[in-house]
C-alpha cells in the first residue's frame, strides 16, 4: 500500500479529507491500459475527429463549403445528400466539430463541413440572415461594425451559428434562453432534397424539432437571428458561499434588469472544493460614446491560460489561480469593455499541448433553488475520481419554451466544467462512471444534462433527462424513413426507441 503523502494527496483532485477512498490514489497506481489513437496514428483526409481527440472516424466522403446561401450551394448540398441517400450511407452536417461525442460524425459517411462567410443585417427589424456555417467570430466581426451584437451564443467563438442552433446552446448574456429562442426562421434541406422555411409560424414542429435536434432533421443552410446593440459594460464582483450562487444569481438579475451579462466561478482546490463562488455581472457603462473595435481576450486571458494550464495536478497552482481570479482579476481588469469583446473568444486560449491529455467538458442544468443540492453532488462526487477539474463556469438560462429535446424546461443555473482527462483506457472509463454518477444526482435534483459532449449517460438516463425523445424519434422516422441523417448520437441513444 502507498504512503500518503500531503503530496500525494495534492496529485489527486480530492476536495475535503474522508470522502472516498480511491482520491488517495495517485492514478499512477492503475495502469493506464490503451492509450487512444490520436489524429497523428491516423493520417488520412478521411479520418476525422472532433474535440475532444477520442472519435478518429473514417468517412467515405468529406466536402467542404464555402458558398453563400443561394441556388448553387442548394446545388451541392442536394447532390451529395442524393449520392448518400442512394449509396445508403449517413449524411452529416457540421462547422467547427467541436462537439465530443461524434454528434458531427458517422462511421462510412458522408460529411460536409459548412464554412462560409456571409451575413445580411437588418437594422430596422434588429435581425441578421446569416449562412449556417458562419462562425461567431466572423458574425462578431461583421455585427461589430455596425453597432450590434449576438445576442445569444456560447462563451466561445469558434463555433457555427446553425451548430449553435442544433445543439440549443447557451451563453452569458441575459436573462435570455438559448440560442433558439433568439432564432426566428430557418432554412432546411430535408432528406428528400425539398427546402423548407421553419419558425415558430410556419412548420412549427420542425422548427422546434430542428432546435437543438443534432441535424437529425435535416440541412440548415440559413437563419434569421436576432442582434443586441452592443454597449461598453462594467463589471461587478461578488464573492458568496457557493451553495447560495442560483439564488443570489436570479435575485441580482431581478433587482437589476440593466444587467447584460453573467457569470460565477468555483474555488476547485482541494481544501475549498465548491465551497467559494465569485459572481461577475455586467451592466452598460455611464458613457457609450465610440465604442472601440470588438478586440478578443488579449495578453491578460493568454497570460491566465498559461497558469490555466498549469493547474492539472497541482492544487497549489489551482489555489494561485483562485486567488487571482478573486482578488487581482478585479483589480487588473478594464474598468468597462464592450459585449462584443467580452464574446470574441477563441477556444485557442484554452489549448493544453499535451498529447496524452484532452479537455472533456461537461454541463448540468439545475434550478437555482436546487444548486445548493448541486454544490453538494458535485463534492460527492468529482473529488474521489481521477478527473482533474480546472475549470467551472455558472450561467443563467431562462425556460425554452420551443425545442423538443429541451434541457431547460425552467430558469436554470447552467454549470459548465472543464475536466482534462487522460487519453486512456482508465481515463475513459474513470470519466464515464464519475459522468453517470453526477447525472443520477443532478436527475435527483430534477435537473439535466448536456447532450453535444461525450456519450457516457445511460440509456435510462438519457431518456430521464430528455422525456421527449420518444415522440421525437418517431417524429424523425416519418420525416427520414431511410435515415440518412444519422450521428453517434442517434446511434447510441435514439436508434433502438
Ligand atoms: C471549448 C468549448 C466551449 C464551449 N462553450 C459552450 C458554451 O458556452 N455554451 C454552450 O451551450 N455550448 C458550449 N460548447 C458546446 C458547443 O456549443 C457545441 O459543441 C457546438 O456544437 C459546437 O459548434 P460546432 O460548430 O463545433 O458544431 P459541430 O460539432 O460541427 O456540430 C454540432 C451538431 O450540429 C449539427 N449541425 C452542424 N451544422 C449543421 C447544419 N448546417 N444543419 C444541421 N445540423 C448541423 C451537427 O450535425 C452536430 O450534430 C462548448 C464547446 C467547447 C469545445
């Protein structure tokens, strides 16, 4: 048996002493059995993968494109769904796959990767039409000139707008929902090759299928979203027990409509796991005059990333990085930096280098009046596994009110982790059994989970946290008989109900 040493115990994750066992564990003592293939053992075109490096998969086609929304991209989309259709192989749609759990991928299919570059603002109805492969940063670029904003999308730019759409994701700006309900029409190939306009008026129930749907519905090509004017904000720091984060989180934005954006963070140090939050809330700056351009992170977030980086395995730096964050991050920070800033950033800044490690992230969405419980589940639960957590971010999401697959069929208090995960065997297995774990508690707590991460939710639990997948999938086969669009995640969850 091993000496445990305050070292050792400082290599594990472990939060508090006398929870579990296997925290004293350094996860030396396992062996690590396979190590995944990375990209680097797979050298082909074909072979492709998505972010979190562990779903390498041979296609028998991949296209990329680059064309507006107009006649001759339907073209091409048409003629490559109408060769798989024939050939009877899956037909996926993506932009910058970086969901991880292959949503974006299929064995022996076709993949086409949309990445265009147009958007049409309406300032009058404070929409824009924009191609389904844009990505926010190009939207961002483009808003910026004009006075305006996203009004919702995720913490991160590198995305597309329709992938945004079909996994319904979520950022800081509040007090909205989800990307969807800020999306007010669409256009979508379907199996058949015919076109269809989708919205809240018109196919109604395609639209709120296509809503966080995984492209099992069909191809966006294009949408008309919603913009915010974008204004220069400042920021407000409070620090507060986190089990008392959801309520204070949905008083402050009660109290104070002007709010535009919000976040809390999480102590993740072994001696303070989960037990401190810092509340960061945004509201627009006295003066609004000359807005500067929209400007990204810049030195202070690679400066932060670097230490980031240096938590996996330390806990001496992970309590270095909450203090900064606490207490000089408030000091050092601009007293006022536009929405548009705030939103451009690349998931660069989060690169960890090391290639036998990968970033997994996960999310729960629980009511606020219930994250006290949640707070506790996580201290069950993450510090006896092997997974090193660096990072949790808290968010706001109001009801969705739209889509079929809804995680948020209430105000929800979205915890968004960061776990890097050893590129293993017993990495993947510790991972799945720490994700099932956190799921039956968060399901407890009536709460959910997120779907374009990694597959390790139970079948039971799946259909638990999203009870209308049944009608859904039913829904599905009547509109693609041949199911031609089909993904892991069909694969794994829908296939068989
Ligand atoms: C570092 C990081 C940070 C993240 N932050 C957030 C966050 O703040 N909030 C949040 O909610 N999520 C977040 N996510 C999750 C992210 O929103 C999803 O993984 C999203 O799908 C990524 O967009 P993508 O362009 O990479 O999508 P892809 O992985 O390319 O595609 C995702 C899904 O959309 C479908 N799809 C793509 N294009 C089309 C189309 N034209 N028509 C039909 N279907 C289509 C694909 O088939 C697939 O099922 C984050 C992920 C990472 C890796």
């Amino acid at each position: 048996m091993k000496k445990f040493t305050r070292r050792s115990l400082l290599l594990g994750t472990g939060a508090s002493v006398g929870v579990a066992v296997s925290r004293y564990l350094s996860n030396e003592d396992i062996p690590h059995g396979r190590w995944f293939p990375s990209p680097e053992d797979t050298p082909s075109k074909l072979v492709l993968n998505d972010a979190s490096l562990l779903n390498p998969t041979k296609v028998a086609k991949h296209l990329v494109v680059n064309d507006d929304p107009g006649e001759k991209l339907v073209t091409a989309l048409r003629s490559e769904l109408n060769e798989a259709r024939a050939a009877r192989r899956p037909f996926v749609a993506s932009a910058a796959r970086h969901s991880m759990g292959a949503q974006s991928l299929a064995e022996g299919g076709s993949a086409v990767t949309l990445d265009q570059n147009w958007l049409e603002p309406d300032t009058a109805s404070g929409t824009y039409r924009v191609a389904a492969g844009m990505r926010w940063n190009q939207v961002i670029a483009q808003l910026d000139k004009i006075g305006f904003s996203p009004k919702v999308m995720q913490s991160n730019n590198d995305f597309g707008v329709a992938s945004t759409f079909s996994v319904n994701a979520h950022g800081w700006p509040v007090p909205w929902s989800a990307f969807g309900s800020t999306v007010r029409s669409l256009r979508l190939m379907q199996a058949d090759g015919e076109m269809v306009t989708c919205s809240r008026s018109e196919n109604a129930d395609l639209f709120a299928m296509t809503m966080g749907g995984y492209g099992l519905t069909g191809v966006i090509t294009d949408l008309d979203v919603e913009m915010e004017r974008n204004a220069r904000l400042t920021p407000t720091y409070e620090i507060m027990p986190a089990k008392s984060f959801g309520i204070k989180l949905v008083a402050a934005l009660k109290d104070d409509p002007k709010i535009q954006m919000a976040y809390g963070r999480l102590d993740v140090t072994i001696d303070g796991f989960f037990d401190e939050a810092l509340m960061i809330t945004y509201t627009p700056s006295a003066d609004q005059q000359e807005l500067p351009p929209a400007s990204g992170s810049g030195f202070l977030s690679k400066a932060a990333g670097h230490v980031f980086r240096r938590q996996v395995g330390s806990d001496r730096v992970k309590g270095l990085r909450w203090y900064v964050e606490k207490h000089i991050g408030p000091r050092v920070a601009p007293e006022a930096v536009t929405r548009n800033s705030l939103i451009n950033e690349p998931v660069a800044t989060l690169d960890d280098g090391d290639p036998k490690r990968t970033d997994i992230l996960h999310e729960y969405f629980v009511s606020p009046y219930r994250f006290a419980g949640f707070i506790e589940a996580c201290q069950d639960v993450i510090p006896s596994s092997y997974q090193q957590l660096l990072n949790i971010t808290l968010r706001y999401v109001d009801t969705d009110k739209d889509s079929v697959l809804a995680y948020a069929g209430e105000p929800r208090i979205a915890a968004v982790m960061l776990f890097s995960q050893e590129m293993s065997v017993r990495g993947e297995h510790d991972m799945a059994r720490m994700t099932q774990a956190l799921i039956d508690r968060t399901l407890e707590l009536d709460g959910s989970y997120y779907l374009p991460y990694r597959l390790h939710a139970t079948d039971a639990q799946f259909q638990r946290a999203y009870s209308r997948a049944p009608e859904f999938v039913s829904r599905k086969r009547a509109l693609d008989p041949g199911l031609v669009f089909r993904n892991a995640l069909w694969d794994r969850y829908m296939a068989k109900l």
